[in-house]
C-alpha cells in the first residue's frame, strides 16, 4: 500500500531490489494491547450506559482512540523502511506522522554491513538488526528488528560485489578509448606530430 509513496522520489533508471521493514511480529504486541483495552471497553458497555451521556462519551472516546493507536502504529511500522535499489540504500525512519528521518548511501560509500542478534527471542524466531557502516561523513544506516537479517547481508553484499565488478570494466574501457584516440591522432597527424601535440599537453598541465 506505502510502497508507491515510498519510493516516488527515486532518480531516473533507478530500480527496487527490495523494500524492508521490521519483523511483523514486532507491531502484534502494541496492537493487541490496543485490542485487549477495545475489548475491555465493550465488556463495560453496559455499566456505561447506564451512567447516561457521558457514560456513552466516555465508551466512544475510548474506542476511538485506541482504534487510532492501532492505526497509528501500523502506519509507522509500513513507513519504517530499507529501501535496496540498484544505486543506494535509502534508510526512511519514521518517528510519528509528522516527524521522518531519511538517510542513503551509495554502494561506493558503503565499508561494512554486519547484522546482530541477541537474546532469547530473536534467536527464536529468527530476527536482528541490521548495520551498515559507511565512509566519510555520512551517517550509518541501521534498522532493527528484521526478519532474517543474514539474508539482508547477502543481498547487500551481492550488490557491492556486483558493483565493484562494474567498476573494474569501466576501468579498462577507459584505457582502451584513450588508446584509440592517440592511435586516431597518430593516424591523422603522424608520429612525430603527436608527440607534439601530448608533450605541449603534458607541459601545460603538469
């Protein structure tokens, strides 16, 4: 349902690997608290009821509220994201409804992505957080709470493989196309011009 919005202000050719969110099982405990007192607000209807209008203001209140709890933190959780694409990492933290933080990196910046486990209950049902440390000045990315966060690190992982490979090709080519440039000058100009020509280069540039 977020995942149009999330990803509306990506840049030209950049393509979603994968969007991830926190385990689901950590959004079950705020909403069963906000069922569980949902529930107890219907067991006391009747009692309500008879305190009149108020009694009945007070019911509605009550649902209402904890029915925009519930709502409310199921938001959260969907806008609380990793966002893998072809190009970055775009970590979108979101606080409340009116406070987000958005932070990415581009794979070159990227030195480490490890993940972390603890305790009893993520080594049960298999969850962790995931950190990623980057270059310079730019801010790590981590995101807690995912589910299989092993998997996480192998597709990050791939993507900079990948990515690094890509510039070991670039490399090459770009020897190639100056060899074919000076093999063109030489070509037009002759041997003896083209050594004119780079050493006027050379000195005026070094």
């Amino acid at each position: 349902m977020f995942n149009q919005y999330i990803t509306r202000n990506l840049e030209k050719n950049e393509e979603v690997i994968k969007i991830i969110r926190r385990y689901y099982i950590t959004l079950a405990f705020p909403i069963f608290i906000d069922g569980l007192i949902i529930l107890a607000d219907f067991f006391f209807l009747t009692w309500l009821l008879k305190k009149g209008t108020w009694g009945l203001v007070v019911f509605v209140a009550i649902l209402v509220f904890f029915m925009l709890l519930a709502v409310r933190s199921w938001i959260i959780w969907s806008l609380n994201v990793l966002v893998i694409t072809n190009k970055r990492l775009i970590d979108i933290d979101q606080k409340g409804f009116f406070e987000r933080i958005v932070s990415e990196c581009t794979y070159d910046k990227i030195q480490d992505v490890s993940y972390k486990i603890k305790g009893i209950w993520q080594t049960l049902f298999h969850f962790g957080n995931i950190q990623i440390q980057t270059a310079g000045n730019q801010a790590n990315l981590e995101l807690s709470s995912i589910k299989d966060p092993h998997k996480v690190q192998e597709i990050i992982a791939d993507k900079l493989r990948k990515n690094q490979q890509d510039e070991e090709k670039e490399e090459p080519n770009i020897l190639e196309q100056l060899y074919l440039i000076l093999s063109k000058i030489k070509k037009d100009f002759g041997e003896d011009e083209t050594k004119k020509i780079l050493e006027k280069y050379l000195n005026e540039n070094l």
